[in-house]
C-alpha cells in the first residue's frame, strides 16, 4: 500500500505492507521505499489496537483503512497519533466470509481509494449478494452514497476503482484472464468488457489501484506485483 497523500511524518514514497495471514494480525510495516520493501528491511513497525481483517486496507491522508476482525466495523488509524482516529459501521455490509470475493479470504469489506476519495465494496443480505459500493468521508467513516451493481461479488477474483470507475477481475488462478465488468458511479450504469488481466503466479488475492504511482498493486501468490496502467480519454457516444 502507499498514502497518494501522504503527511508527516512519512514521506510520499514511504510503501505499507500488512500480513493479513492468521487469526491475530497487529502488524504493520512500513518502508521507505521499494529498494527497501525488495530488501525487506522495514524502518517502522506500528502495531495496530485491533485486528485486521483480511486484504481490503488502504492508506489515505496519513491514515490507514481497515476492517476490524469477525465485524463489519470500518478503522481509521492515524500513524502520527499511533491512535484510532474513527470507527463506524458500515450499514448491513457482509462480514467473516457471507460476501466474499471468489478466492474467500474473509474479503467481504474492501476498501480502495482513487482521484475521487475513499470507498468501500462489499455487499449485503438486502442486495442478495451483489456487488455494493459506498463512497465514505474519509474523516468520520459516515457513508456519503451508495451504489447497487448488477454482478455478484461471489462470482469475480477481485475488484479496483479508478476515477470513480469499479472494474472486477474474472479469475484469481487463470494466468490469462479478464477484466470482466465496469461500474461507473457519475452515471449508474454497469456494462461487461473484455480487458485482458494476468495472474503471473496463479492465485491472487489481493488488486488495488495505486493512485500515487498509477499502477496497481496485487499480491499474487507471495509475490508483490504491479501493473503499468495507461488512462485513455472517455469516448463520446
């Protein structure tokens, strides 16, 4: 993970890892850049108040975002303070394994940030499983607006926002698959396409746009991976 806005006392190219594996998951890394993150020499180590939950955190504003284990309860922790900055619920989302990605994970609340905020993916008995998005103030965690889709979160690997655009990846193991469906938020309106995507390792568990570096960020496999992305001007119809 990386801050696209970050503040002091960490600089912009600081690069943030959480090993969301096991029951007790507190810990934090944090490096000063990629040569040290390729090295795996972590120059802080912050431990987190509550349990982590899963692989949906996401850093904005000096502040890491995550889910609190077995909950639906949404974090902000400060890395100044070392404090808990905001904790709110989100309103009916799925938790502990009812509304997850297709790999599984407990990934039922993932939590992505891009040119437009902080938002949250996840879904919830009333949208029988279909894919949710809230868009949240990054500062008080209070939804702001909501988003119904028309694909079932069961049914893709992984989602990422861009520029307040969801896209779902197909598959987590097929080393040639698709981006299969975009939502555009500004309009409500979802439509399939067919945006070739590659699983190098074959199981990835993890895809979240870096809006800092304009790539993204996945975790395939025990391997960290980026993607090169290039943004196109929208087409009139």
């Amino acid at each position: 993970m990386q801050d696209p806005e970050a503040v002091s006392p960490y600089g912009p190219n600081m690069i943030w890892r959480i090993d969301t594996v096991g029951s007790d998951v507190r810990k934090l890394f944090g490096y000063d850049d990629m040569v040290q993150l390729s090295k795996g020499f972590p120059s802080k180590v912050l431990l987190l108040p509550e349990q982590v939950e899963s692989t949906g955190a996401t850093l904005y504003r000096g502040s890491l975002y995550y889910q609190r284990r077995r909950s639906r309860t949404l974090i902000r922790y400060d890395l100044a303070s070392e404090s808990i900055a905001a904790r709110r619920d989100l309103p009916h989302a799925g938790f502990h394994g009812q509304f997850p990605y297709s790999w599984g994970g407990y990934t039922d609340i993932d939590l992505s940030v891009d040119e437009q905020g902080l938002w949250a993916v996840y879904s919830t008995s009333k949208a029988k499983g279909a894919i949710m998005i809230s868009q949240l103030d990054p500062h008080s965690l209070e939804v702001k607006k909501s988003w119904e889709t028309q694909i079932r979160k069961i049914s893709v690997a992984n989602s990422f926002i861009i520029c307040g655009k969801l896209y779902t990846v197909a598959s987590y193991t097929a080393p040639n698959t698709m981006i299969n469906y975009m939502y555009d938020m500004a309009t409500s309106q979802g439509k399939p396409v067919s945006i070739p995507f590659k699983n190098k390792h074959h199981y990835n568990s993890m895809i979240d746009y870096n809006r800092a570096q304009r790539k993204i960020f996945a975790w395939d496999n025990f391997h960290m991976v980026s993607y090169d992305v290039q943004l196109g001007r929208q087409q009139a119809n």
